[in-house]
C-alpha cells in the first residue's frame, strides 16, 4: 500500500496501529500494510468497526499484521475476541470479490498464484477465463 494510503489509517486508527513502530519481534506492522491499494477503503472499513467493537467490548485490540495471502486480505490481531475474528472474517471474505490494484468489483483468479483483481486488471485482461469463483 502506498505511503498516503498508510498514513491514512495510521492516523485514523493509533490505538489499533499503535505497534507500527514495535520491534520485527513483536509486531509486523513495521513493514506497514502489504497488500494493495484497493483494499484500502475496506481496511478503514475493518478498522473503525474494530475500534468501535474495542470500545464498547472494552476491549484492547491491536493489529500485528496486515497483508495479502492466497489472494485475500489476512488481519492478524491480538485482544481479540470472537466478534473482532468475525469481522475479520468478514473482510477476508470481501476482499475475494474487490480488486487489490484499483478497488473495483473483482474475483479470484490464479496464474501461478491467486489474487483478486477485476477484468482490467486480470491476469490476461478482460478475455481472462482462468479463475476461480
């Protein structure tokens, strides 16, 4: 995700970003977030029902990483509960059908690998058949 992006939820979100400067050991959320600029209105999304689920759970959830894996959005978090991992479920399984690169309607496809991506971003463009979903 690019530098504006990030900032963005850093500032929006302390609390729950407060170990983007914790060690490697600690936490990954040095390396910031590793995924694409698409899902960047999903994560705020993820982040302000996390924050808000934190405060009135009372609750003291941080994020320890953030990233692309198999084609979706992966939220790692520690003072979690079960309705903090249902929403992040729930923005995993979003994220399955949001382009990384642009944020427009997509679908997983593979080519090697799996990531998300609308038809103009699709492994061989909009004639792309290789998918799943």
């Amino acid at each position: 995700m690019n530098h504006v992006n990030t900032e963005r939820l850093f500032h929006a979100f302390p609390a729950l970003y407060r170990d983007r400067t914790a060690p490697i050991t600690q936490s990954l959320m040095a390396f910031g977030f590793e995924c694409g600029d698409g899902w960047v209105e999903l994560l705020y999304n993820l982040s302000q029902a996390l924050t808000e689920h934190s405060g009135k759970a009372g609750l003291d959830i941080v994020a320890t990483q953030v990233k692309e894996k198999w084609g979706e959005l992966v939220v790692y978090a520690d003072g979690a509960d079960d309705e903090a991992y249902r929403l992040i479920e729930d923005a995993r399984e979003a994220s399955a059908t949001i382009c990384e690169v642009c944020g427009a309607p997509g679908r997983l496809y593979t080519w090697g690998w799996r990531q998300t991506r609308c038809t103009e971003h699709a492994p061989d463009g909009p004639a792309s058949s290789r998918h799943f979903h």
